[in-house]
C-alpha cells in the first residue's frame, strides 16, 4: 500500500504538537521534516530542537529531509533527536558513501536524494545501501510549488535500477505532490508520497490523506 508523508513544513508551526497529532490520527504514515539551512537552500527551517520537541508526540516514524550543506556535521544531532529516517542529498555530500554509513553507524534509516535535474545514475553505486531514496518533484527551499512532470520518468529509472538490483529501498517523491499528481507517481513506482501543502492546507486532514492514498491505488 502506498504510504503518505505530511510535511509539516505546511503546517501552522504555533501549534506544532497538534499539527503532528492530526495527521498522525488522520492517516499518515510518516511525519517528513524539512530541515533547511540558507545555504543549500534559500529558505531557513528546522533545526534537532524541533525534531526532539515533537518526538514525544508521535510514534510514526520521523523522515528527517536534510537541505544542508555538509550534513555530516548534523547526523548524530538529527539521530539523537529521534529522526527515524535520516536523507542527505547527492548534492550536498562530497563524499556520500561516508555520509550513508554515518547515518547507519548512528541506527538511522538512509535516505538519498535527487534534485529535479540530477540525473539518476549518480546514485547508482550507492542504492544498495540506502533503505530510501526520495526524488524531488520540485526544487528544494520552499513548500507550495508545482510539480515538475519530468521527473517521473526518472521514477520509473530508479524503480527499474531497484529492480535489477533485487533492492527493495522505498522510492519516496517529494515536492507538489497531491490528489492530481500522485497517481503518476505511484504508476512510475514510487511507495512513499511527501506532501505537505496539499495535507495542511485542507482543514480535513484525514481526508486529504485519504484523498491523496486513493488516487495513487
Ligand atoms: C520542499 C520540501 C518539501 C515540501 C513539500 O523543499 O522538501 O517536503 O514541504 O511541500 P508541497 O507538498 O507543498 O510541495
Ligand atoms: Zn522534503
């Protein structure tokens, strides 16, 4: 069954633990934070604080995405904190095998992620040993944007280098995801939809979960 993420990114941060508990009732099978940091990215967000203060509040599992230059400074940060899923981008990583193994040696599940325009063959000698890797559908910084089309045929690409490979590591894509663009995503292969405008910006939660799981079935 697909699985649907709620970036809270979307969500009203004055309110934050509710924010959390409402999806988390409605459905969600993730919480996706969106950790920014004004280099990487132009946008600013969250920092382990964050992630620490909200840990108590769920059980789902933290899917921790790193828009950090250099993010094995923050890796056992994240992990302390209580991130269930740690993802570092190709981008941003000089030496990313290391990094994935940081991210292990400190118990967190290993994500790795592709801008838009980065081709799917930089990540080809390092899928084994990633539990997850997370396709943008947008450029990265800021929630809200359109979803770039282009990107589900690299979907199907890495789905089918999964597949050769006998690796079953989630295929998650992130980025104006939403009851009209989920369908592609999950025919192209993908298991794991991020959203966090289409969830947060409705006042039902449980139905724009539900609304966003249907149409991919
Ligand atoms: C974008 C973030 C996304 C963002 C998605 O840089 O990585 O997770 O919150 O937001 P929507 O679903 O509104 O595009
Ligand atoms: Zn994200």
């Amino acid at each position: 069954m697909v699985k649907v993420a709620p970036s809270i990114l979307s969500a009203d941060f004055s309110q934050l633990k509710e924010e959390i508990i409402d999806v988390d009732k409605g459905g969600a099978d993730y919480i996706h934070i969106d950790v920014m940091d004004g280099h990487f990215v132009p946008n600013i967000t969250i920092g382990p604080l964050i992630v620490q203060a909200v840990r108590p509040h769920t059980e789902l599992p933290l899917d921790v995405h790193l828009m950090i230059e250099e993010p094995d400074r923050y890796v056992a940060d994240f992990a302390k904190a209580g991130a269930d899923i740690i993802s570092v981008h190709v981008e941003a990583c000089r030496h990313l095998h290391r990094t994935i193994h940081l991210i292990k040696e400190h118990g967190a599940k290993t994500g790795v992620v592709l801008n838009p325009a980065t081709p799917a063959e930089t990540i080809k000698h390092i899928l084994k040993e990633v539990d997850l890797v997370l396709l943008m559908t947008v450029n990265p910084g800021f929630g809200g944007q359109a979803f770039i089309p282009e990107v589900v045929a690299k979907i199907e690409e890495v789905k089918n280098m999964l597949s050769e490979l006998g690796h079953d590591a989630e295929l998650e894509v992130d980025g104006g995801v939403n009851k009209e663009t989920a369908a592609s995503c999950r025919a192209a292969g993908a298991n794991v939809l991020v959203a966090g405008s289409a969830v947060y910006k409705h006042a039902d939660r449980q139905k724009a979960i539900e609304q966003i799981r249907g149409s991919a079935e």
